[in-house]
C-alpha cells in the first residue's frame, strides 16, 4: 500500500524490481529492474529467446515469478496478435462473436471498428476470413474497446508487410495521443524505437539497457544484444 | 408400432448425443476431439466389473474413468511426459486389463454399446445427466473459446482458466460416460468429433456453430434409433453410420463465407 501512494506521488505505471523468472528450471529474465511513467511508451527490444514475451506474461502475472511487481494502473490490455493470428481458424468466430468475448455488443462494436478504419459491415464476417492489416486494425480495435488505460502489445506487426506495419503503429500513436495511455510494446522493429518510443528496455536474459532511446541505442549496446554487425541509423521523432 | 423401449432409445440417445456434439464444438476448438477414443478405451474396466457385477455400465464407466484421468495427471506431475505419450499408456493399460476379465460374450457389447436394456431409471438420469452437463458446457462456452484462442490472454481478462478447464474435463468424463451406453467404449471419439465437424463446415458464427453441434448429435442419434429399429443393426454402430453421412452431407454444402 505504502509503495502504491509512492507510486501515484510519483505518476508512476508500473515498478519492476528485481524480477527473475525460472521456467523449466531455466533462467529466463534475471534480476531485472525498471519503472514505467504514466503516458510513457516503453519498447521492450531483444533478440529471439531474450525473455521479451516472458516479461509481458510475467506483468500480467499469468507466470511465477521472483521479486516485485507492482501496477499503479485501473485497466490493462494484452493483446499477443501473433498467437490470434495463428488460431483465428479454430472455431468460425465472427467479428461480432470475437466482441462477445468481452461481452461488448451493438452500437459500441460498431464505433470500436470505426476508430481504426474498418467497416460496421464486417460485424457478421469471419474473422478467418479478414485480411492480415484488417486483423490487427480489428486487434487493436479489440484491445482498447473496454477503455484501458495501459495496453501490453506483444510484435503487434508480425506476419504484415511494411505498409501495414506503418499503420499499426500510426494508429497505436494516435490512440497514445488521444486517450494518454500508458505502452508496453514487445518488439524487434529498431525503427519503432525512434518513431514512438520514451524509454527502451534491451533485454537479454538481464536488462542490458533502459533508457531514452537516443542514449541507449548505441552501436555497441546493439552489438551486444544483438551480436556482431548491427547498425542502427536513426532520424529523430516528430511527438 | 411405438413401444416404451423405443421411446426411451430415442430420448437417451438424441439428448446423450445432443451434449455430446454440442461439448465436441468445444472440443474440436481445443484440437481435442481424437481425446474421445482413448478416453472411452479407459472407461473399459469399469465396464467389465459393470457387466460382471451386475451394476450400470455408466456408473463403471465414469468410476474408472476419473480414476484414469487423475492417474495420467499425476504421472505428468510426476514424469514431465507428454500428456499423449501418458494417456496411451493408460488407455492401452486399460484395455489389456480389461479383457483379461471380459466374458466372451459380453465383448459386443463393451466394445459398441447396447441400448437394449434401458429402463426409465436410467433413462431419465441420462436425460438428467445430459441437460446438466449441457447447462454446464453453455455456462463456461465463452471462456473456453477466449482460453482455446489464448490462455493468456483469457487469464489477463481476470478468467479463472484453471478452474473452467478442470469443469470442462469433468464434464466430457460425464459425457464420454454417457455416450459408452450408445456406442460402447470402442467409438466414443465418434459421437464427440463428427457433429462438431459437420457443424462446423455448415455454420459461419459461434452460436450456430455450437448449436449446430447439438443438432447434428442429436439428429444422428435419432437416426440412428430409427435404422436400429428398421434393420436390427446394433445402435451405436447405427447412430455414428448416420452422424458420419451427416458429415458428408456438410462436405457437399459447407459455407466458407
């Protein structure tokens, strides 16, 4: 209680303190400290296997974990578009059914997909049957129809090509702007960083690097979370 | 001419099949409707002391197979094996014991079930049974298609996905028990998988599809009945006859849009 009015002194989201996480007795993320400003976009970036995803299911407490996690937030929203994307055959689920998930219903369904550009036509369409773009616009859509203040996206642009990936993140940054929200956005997309990110989280089994992205994303910080070879040539973002 | 056998065959095995389509619409999402065959082989033994014994075969069926289910749950806890790898030893264990007791003449009717002595009793606590379990399966529906697209992602939604799995496994262990009745312990996956499948190939949204699942169960076991009747075939094997034309049907008429 105490490290909660601390935390609302102080606008904060989210403090992570000394986080490791053991699955399969592997250690996946160790040690790990970092804090999440309200209205702040944090990237978590990291090869394949560094733990990004892990994290996220660890904030969201659906895994055990050591250390402390504490949220100063009202309403978070997860969204893992990958995994919807690869299972969105399982059953013929509607639009409409894919809203009845959240016992969301008529006209606010039909707002929620005009706020990312989708037709109210698509209410009845199978959502097997939408296009890649218009599943992660329905996604997003989805994600922020129950007005949460936090959003935790998990590569929200896997499997789309460039164009869509642009999109995505334009309508994310809209949203960010409209309504204040607090991100959390998993992602390998250097350009991402630039473009929308406050903070960035390198992360290798440890953090490796947290900061603001035009002190942290170094050469040298990139070569080591990523291996040898990689360069980054970044322009600066217009927020 | 319409005697009380009849009737009874034909309510036990439209409402018996109904459940049963209806929990394989779910079943099928999870990518579990083969699950129905192994199960109904563990449910062996306790058919075998049911038949030798004297007492209902559902009873003995459901006995052996919660305890079949705890066992490959406590072998996972205790091996790390796959659940797959664990359930086949425990449905092949199943039958070898099995058939070291089953008399010879009571086989058929382990195998593929036998509607010939029901009574009103039975009957209507089948009937009970199954309007129970569908009443259950209608209440956790929506949770369970939120955890089979994403089990994190139903978790982050506040859904108790622990708590609504071990209902959803107690009740196929009721609906895998009622169904030995029909079509015996060999053709159990049958009556779970292929009105699912056929419902899925005629329905374009969830509440179709899962009713749809019913209908087609249910359609097909009084089918079944009536070719049982008709041409004194045994009822299970006719029940799955007619559920697998069904299908076809939907192949031929199935709606992609």
């Amino acid at each position: 209680m105490k490290a909660k009015i601390n935390m609302e002194k102080d606008k904060i989201a989210l403090r992570v303190k000394n986080l490791t996480v053991e699955l399969n007795g592997q250690v996946i993320i160790k040690d790990l400290s970092f804090e999440v400003k309200k209205g702040e976009t944090l990237v978590v970036l990291g090869p394949n296997g560094a733990g990004k995803t892990t994290l996220l299911r660890a904030l969201l407490g659906v895994i055990p974990y050591k250390g402390s996690i504490t949220w100063n937030v009202k309403n978070t929203s997860y969204l893992p578009p990958n995994e919807l994307l690869q299972r969105r055959e399982i059953l013929p689920l509607t639009v409409e059914d894919f809203y009845s998930l959240k016992d969301v219903s008529g006209e606010t369904v039909i707002e929620s997909l005009r706020s990312v550009g989708l037709d109210g036509n698509l209410l009845k369409k199978r959502i097997a049957y939408l296009s890649t773009g218009q599943f992660q616009r329905l996604n997003i859509a989805w994600a922020l129809v129950d007005k949460p203040d936090t959003l935790l996206f998990d590569e929200p642009t896997s499997g789309i090509d460039i164009g869509g990936t642009e999109t995505i993140y334009s309508l994310l940054h809209t949203f960010w702007e409209k309504y204040n929200m607090t991100i959390i956005l998993v992602t390998h997309d250097l350009s991402v960083v630039w473009e929308h990110a406050d903070n960035v989280l390198c992360l290798n089994k440890s953090g490796l690097c947290y900061g603001v992205p035009q002190k942290i994303l170094t050469t040298e910080n990139l070569e080591q979370l990523y291996g040898t070879g990689v360069k980054y040539y970044h322009h600066h973002r217009n927020k | 001419m319409i005697t009380e056998k009849i009737i009874l065959a034909i309510l036990i095995t439209a409402s018996v099949g109904a459940v049963a389509g209806y929990l394989g619409t779910l079943m099928l999402s999870k990518r579990m409707s083969l699950v129905g065959g192994p199960l109904g082989h563990i449910t062996l033994p306790g058919i075998t002391l049911a038949l030798l014994y004297g007492f209902d075969v559902s009873i003995g069926a459901f006995a052996t197979l919660i305890f079949g289910i705890l066992l490959i749950w406590f072998f996972e806890k205790k091996t790390k094996l796959p659940t797959e790898a664990l359930t086949a030893i425990v449905f092949t264990s199943s039958v070898a014991v099995a058939f070291l007791f089953l008399p010879l003449e009571e086989v058929e009717i382990a195998l593929i079930g036998d509607i010939s002595k029901l009574t009103v009793l039975t009957t209507f606590a089948s009937v009970a049974l199954s309007i129970a379990a569908f009443l259950v399966v209608r209440k956790i529906y929506k949770k369970m298609v939120f955890a089979a697209i994403s089990e994190d992602l139903a978790k982050s939604e506040q859904i108790n996905v622990d708590r609504i799995n071990l209902i959803y496994l107690l009740t196929v262990a009721v609906v895998i028990g009622l169904g030995i009745r029909i079509v015996g312990s060999l053709l159990t996956a049958a009556v779970v998988a292929i009105p699912a499948a056929t419902s899925k190939n005629l329905t374009t949204n969830m509440r179709a599809y899962a009713y749809g699942g019913a209908i087609a169960g249910g359609l097909a076991g009084i089918l079944g009945i009536i070719a049982h009747l008709l041409f004194s075939i045994p009822a299970g094997l006719a029940v799955i006859i007619f559920s697998s034309i069904l299908f076809l049907g939907s192949v031929i008429f199935q709606r992609n849009e």
